[in-house]
C-alpha cells in the first residue's frame, strides 16, 4: 500500500479548515474519467459507464485503528487499483468514536463529508440526509442485515460485522480466586467482589472489572445495551421516545440502571476507574492487572498485543437475568454501515468502492482477520474459539437483535442532553444521586417530548 495516505483527524483541524479555508472533499477527477452525474435531487446516477481509467482519490474516514492497521497490511489500496489502477485511497482516521461523530456533524454542516463514511444504526436519523441509498447495491443484496436496518424504507449503510459483546476473563485467575462464571445478575456481582477482594489482598490497583470510565463510552455494554437485554427489546430506545416518563421507577431503563449503579459503587473497578482510559485498561487487562473486561470482538486484538500468552483467555455473556429460570438473553447487531456520502464529487466510484470491499477481492480476507462475524450470505465465517465459548456456555441464550434509535429518540436525545454513556460514567462520582438525575431526566423528556410534538 506505498501510495495510501493516512490522515488523523484533529477536531481542532477539521473546525479550523471549515472555517477559514473550507477544506473541502478531496476526490478528483481528471479530464480523461468519467466521472458520475448528481442531479438535482440529490440522488446519484451514471450517463456513461464508469471508466476504469478515471483518476481519482477516494476518502474513507473511520473511527476503528483496528481496521486502518488492516487496510494496510492486507493493502486496500492496492487491491482495489486492481479494478481502477489511478485511485488513491485516502484513510482519515479519528481518536475515537466520540471525536468521530463530531467531526462527521461538523463537516455535515460544512457539506465537506468524505467521500466514505461509517454510520451505526443510531446515526442513520443524524446522517439521512447526507447519504446515499444504496438498496440498488449487490452489497446490499447480499448482506444478511440489510433489511432488519433499513431507515425510511432505505439503505443508508451496509453493515461490515455482526457482533456481540462478551466479557473477557482470565481462566486461570478464576480457578485460583475459587469462581465460576456467573449465570444471573447476583452471581455476577457475587464473582466480581470475591475476585476483587482476593487479589486486591496483594495488589492494590487490582480491578476486577476493567472499564476505563475515563473515555465514558466504555460504559456502553451496560448503560447502552443492558436495556435492551433486560427488556429483550432491541427498540427499547424507539419504546422510549413514545413515553412520557421512561425513566420512573418500575420501568426497564430504571430497573437496569439501578442494577448497573449497585455494580458501579460496589469498588470492583479498582481504586479509580475514572482516571483510567480504555487503551490502558485494555493493557492492564493483558497483563493481568484486571480479570475480566466487558468489551466487543474488537477488543481481542488489542489484548493479543499486550500479552504473549492468550492460553487462558475465554468469554462469557454479560448476565442481566435475576434468576436462571429466567430466559437468558444477549444482543446481536449490524455494525460499522459503510455509506457513500453526497459530499463525495464521485458517488459512483465510492459505490464501486463499497461494492469492491464487499467482495470476494477484500471482504474474505478482511472479516477473517477481525474478531466480528461476518454479515454476508456469500462468506459465512466460523466463530473464533475464544467467543465460540461463551455460546457453549449458553447454548439456548436469546439473540436480541439491537437498534440504536429511531430519528425520534435522536431528536429527543439532542432535546434533553442525555448521554447514556456520560451517566455511566457520572455513577463513579462520589455523592451522585442517580435516583434525582433520573427523576430529572423525566422531567425533561416529558417537555422535550411536548416541544418536539413526539406522540
């Protein structure tokens, strides 16, 4: 890949070029290509077909290191070159998620998108009016989670994974600290005191859930999917927006986020989890310093770099359920939607692109180096062992398939700031009164809901 250029985006950076130079889409094209017609509607079409000889550069922004490591060692640029050999592939690539979506609604506004984005299923309400709709894509076609998450009858992005958050832990120290893998909600909080009082005797800074409540959106698989998997409703955000009072007590958010609260202030997350951020949790982990890690299967190459000795490392689902007569339940979901924006100067070459990346000349090679499953009917994928054992562990768990918001819950949201990875994080904060900041919360959302006019 000797000729791809790569980009971090600074959000300093991206405001600065809005506004004073108005940094613009980087894509190209020379006299000699051909280049796609946008008409006034906004909707993408070709008078002619696409030259393979159009000179151009692509721009593909991307919140996931993982994936740029891969776009280079496995040369994205190059094997696309294969179709149209004087294409630059330009990867812009963000500190994180929360610095991503940022950029992305700063450069929205600008109309300066690049030619390629990422969406999740909670961003399709922010983003629908900057993206394509790509139902008329083999992509699309063929991925098996295109019609579970299509937005106003449209497809806005073409999931690249399915995936399913697992906890992470180390065999070994279970079996020393005398711990099973927990099946309930009790049991997991039962395991996680026994682990932190046994090693914490002769190390300290021991935690025996590693978080990183630094960042914030590390609190996701509980302040974000738990609801979902105590309800085992994956529109438990859509339910939401219809209610006046969704947090009151009685209801499934404010059962999960007492449960989460009494995890959160029982000290299993060492001495200080909010001074800690994801990557150095992630590192501690791999060495041990933690014994269990509630992350996604993209987490599983980062410990693989901190450690040389993974013999010992498993899985299991997150236990939500009070008790096991009670159905066990987990989520699944399409993840990372790949989209071509209308920002880009040549919609047809971004959707080659996409429709390159999803074909047997990347896309195999791509989903078998990462630990999430694959999303297309044409390249099913064998789970790795190391998630494979948590499915052991709960052969008759219930998939919850997740989704991350409708456009009215989005609204709401932007209404009444509420965040709830920021409130996850606040749980670590001495004095705070979660019981308050949810009865406020009611408050808000039923005047935003009022304002708004959401029924």
């Amino acid at each position: 890949m000797r000729n791809k250029k790569f980009i971090t985006i600074m959000m300093c950076a991206v405001m600065c070029a809005s506004l004073f130079t108005g940094c613009g889409n980087k894509g190209t094209t020379d006299s000699a290509g051909t280049s796609a017609v946008v008409s006034e509607t906004g909707e993408s079409g070709s008078e002619t077909a696409l030259d393979p000889n159009i000179k151009a550069t692509l721009v593909l922004a991307t919140y996931d290191k993982n994936n740029v490591a891969l776009y280079d060692e496995l040369d994205i640029q190059g094997r696309f070159q294969k179709l149209y050999p004087n294409v630059t592939i330009e990867i812009e690539q963000t500190k994180d998620d929360s610095e991503y979506w940022n950029s992305m609604k700063i450069r929205a506004a600008a109309k300066e998108l690049p030619d390629l984005m990422y969406n999740k299923p909670f961003t399709f309400a922010r983003f629908k009016d900057y993206v394509y709709d790509l139902s008329d894509t083999k992509a699309a076609a063929d991925n098996v989670y295109t019609e579970g998450y299509k937005f106003d009858g449209k497809v806005l992005g073409v999931a690249e994974k399915a995936t399913q958050d697992y906890v992470y832990y180390w065999t070994d120290m279970f079996e020393e600290a005398g711990v099973q893998v927990p099946t309930t909600w009790s049991e997991f909080l039962e395991v996680s005191k026994k682990l932190q009082d046994y090693y914490s005797a002769g190390k300290p800074d021991f935690m025996a859930i590693g978080l990183g409540a630094k960042d914030e959106w590390p609190t996701y698989p509980f302040m974000e999917f738990m609801p979902a998997v105590e309800s085992g409703n994956g529109q438990t955000w859509n339910l939401l927006a219809t209610q006046d009072e969704p947090f009151a007590e009685g209801t499934d958010i404010y059962k999960t986020y007492k449960k989460v609260d009494q995890l959160f202030t029982s000290g299993v997350f060492g001495k200080d989890p909010l001074g800690l951020g994801h990557d150095q949790v992630v590192s501690l982990f791999a060495q041990k310093q933690a014994a269990m890690l509630a992350a996604g299967p993209w987490c599983l190459e980062s410990i693989k770099q901190g450690t040389e000795d993974i013999s010992n490392l498993s899985t299991f689902y997150l236990p939500v359920r009070d008790n096991t007569s009670d159905e066990f339940r987990t989520i699944v979901q399409g993840d990372s939607f790949l989209s071509v924006t209308k920002h880009s100067k040549n919609p047809e070459l971004a959707k080659a692109f996409l429709e390159f990346y999803f074909s047997d000349a990347w896309y195999p090679d791509f989903i078998a180096r990462i630990g999430d499953d694959s999303t297309m009917t044409s390249f099913p994928k064998e789970k790795d062992p190391i998630f494979k054992a948590s499915d052991d562990k709960q052969p008759d768990a219930v998939l919850v398939t997740y989704d991350g918001g409708n456009d009215d819950f989005s609204n709401l949201v932007s209404e009444t700031k509420f965040d709830y990875k920021k409130l996850g994080s606040q749980m670590f904060t001495d004095g705070f009164d979660l019981d308050k900041a949810l009865a406020d919360l009611d408050t808000s959302w039923k005047a935003a809901r009022g304002k708004l006019g959401i029924q």
